[in-house]
C-alpha cells in the first residue's frame, strides 16, 4: 500500500483540509462553530438510516420502555468510545489503526486489520443489498445490476475525498437535506 493511500484518512490531511480560524468575535466564533457543522451530519447519517429506523420502531413496539435502560447504556459507551477516540486523535496526532500498528505487533497489527474489515463488509453488505433490492423494487433494475450500480455510486462518492473533506461533507448535507425534505412531504 503507498503512503498517499495510508494517509488518506491521517488526522493531519484532515486537519488541513479543515482549518478553523481563531475567535475574536462573536461572528468569528460562529463561523468557528459552522465548521462543526459537516462531522455533525456525517455522524446523523448513522441515525437516519432505515434499518436503525425499523429496528427501533420494532424493538418500541414489542418491548415498550423495556429496554430504555439498554439503548442509554449503549449510548453511554459510545460516547466514551469517541471520547477516547478524539483524545487519541488530539493528543498523539494518531488515529485508532494508527495506535493499533504502533503499538501492537505485525501479526497482531494484521489479525486486527483482518477482523475490521470482515466487519466492514458485514456491515455493508446488508446495505448494498438493501440498495439493489429499493432499486429493483422501484425501477425495475436487475438485482446484479443494482449491486453494480451501488457499488459505482459508494467508489464515486469515496472519489470526493480527492477533493478534501468538506466536498465529501457538503454532499451528505446535501443528500441529509433531501431525506428531511422527503419525510417532511
């Protein structure tokens, strides 16, 4: 793997194409805080996802309030976890596979790799499928060429990166928007 792959995601080329100006004023401080903007609708896309949707309304109306306790215990260890993960990036200037190669050794440094892209894909392949089923549903489209489709569209997405971070972010604001504006209708 070359370096310009290894660096793509590195918490110094994000910063970069990130810069925030200093605060003297209030207009200052706020166009500070519009840069918090983008990672905001990036992590809400997680949120709006239909199969969390489903899988919420689901457990609602069969278990009630049952697991109320369940669903805070989770978001209180994932808010510790990106706690964690932001006091990592700030403080070593490291991400967490970074710190995972530095720190671990090859064979380890490997089994982790191996594992998390396992569960990448199992993550995503319920989303391609879901993609290329909505298509077929909708348009008519040939499951393979659903996947086909789908997959071009994630590799022209993941292209944006090219351009910097806020092109990738301005895009899910774009497509967050449009999903509000549907449910909204």
């Amino acid at each position: 793997m070359n370096a310009r792959a290894l660096d793509l995601f590195s918490p110094d080329r994000l910063r970069r194409t990130t810069l925030q100006p200093d605060c003297h004023t209030w207009l200052q401080h706020l166009r500070r805080c519009i840069f918090f903007v983008g990672p905001g609708y990036l992590v809400a896309v997680g949120y709006m996802d239909p199969g969390n949707w489903a899988t919420g309304l689901n457990g609602g109306s069969t278990f009630g309030f049952a697991l109320a306790g369940v669903v805070l215990l989770s978001s209180i260890a994932a808010m510790f976890l990106q706690a964690a993960a932001v006091r990592l990036g700030l403080a070593r200037n490291l991400d967490l596979a970074q710190a995972c190669r530095l720190h671990f050794g090859k064979r380890s440094s490997v089994a982790l790799w191996i594992a998390c892209e396992c569960a990448i894909v199992a993550c995503n392949v319920a989303e391609v499928l879901g993609t290329a089923c909505g298509l077929q549903l909708l348009l008519h489209i040939p499951l393979a060429l659903g996947v086909c489709l789908t997959i071009v569209d994630v590799l022209l997405i993941l292209q944006l990166q090219n351009y910097g971070v806020r092109a990738l972010e301005a895009l899910i604001m774009g497509l967050t928007a449009l999903i509000g504006s549907c449910l909204a209708l």
